[in-house]
C-alpha cells in the first residue's frame, strides 16, 4: 500500500481560517492577525495577496458562489465584503 504525504503550500505564518476553490482551478485562502485574502492559481506553490480594499484583514470565512463568480469574505471587525471578479476589488 502506497504512502499519502502532506506538502506545504507556501502559506507560512499565517493563521489560515478557510480556503476556497473556484471554478477556474484557483484556491482561495484567508486568515487572522492581518493575514487576509490570498490566492493560488498554481494549485498552492504560489500566492498573491487580494487584500485591496478591505478595511480589515481580518477574515474568518470565504464563501465561492459559482453560478455568478461571487467571493464572499466574513471579517471579524467590518463585516461581510462581495467581489464580483475573484478577490481583485472588494
């Protein structure tokens, strides 16, 4: 029987809350302490920081509406933010 292992996604130090994928083969990655919104669009060995625009970077939650290619994400201190183009403006 074959091993299964574990490999990092280049995410370090950061307290990852929820990921997320969409139907473009990104992943989404949020989390506490300032971390934000990140994403991947080479299945997790890069990320770039979608942060632009919301007050705080804060977020617990992400949500992927895939009818309408909405991305929601739940902060802890400012609320709820909708981007209508996969994380590039909120």
């Amino acid at each position: 029987m074959g091993q299964d292992f574990w490999t990092s996604c280049n995410l370090n130090n950061i307290l990852i809350t929820d990921i997320e994928s969409d139907d473009f083969g990104n992943i989404y990655a949020c989390g506490f302490l300032g971390a934000g919104i990140f994403r991947s669009t080479d299945q997790g060995l890069n990320w770039i920081n979608l942060g632009s625009g919301l007050i705080s970077q804060n977020v617990f939650s992400l949500k992927y509406i895939n009818d309408e290619n909405i991305l929601y994400a739940g902060t802890t201190d400012s609320g709820l933010y909708k981007s209508t183009d996969l994380g590039e403006t909120w």
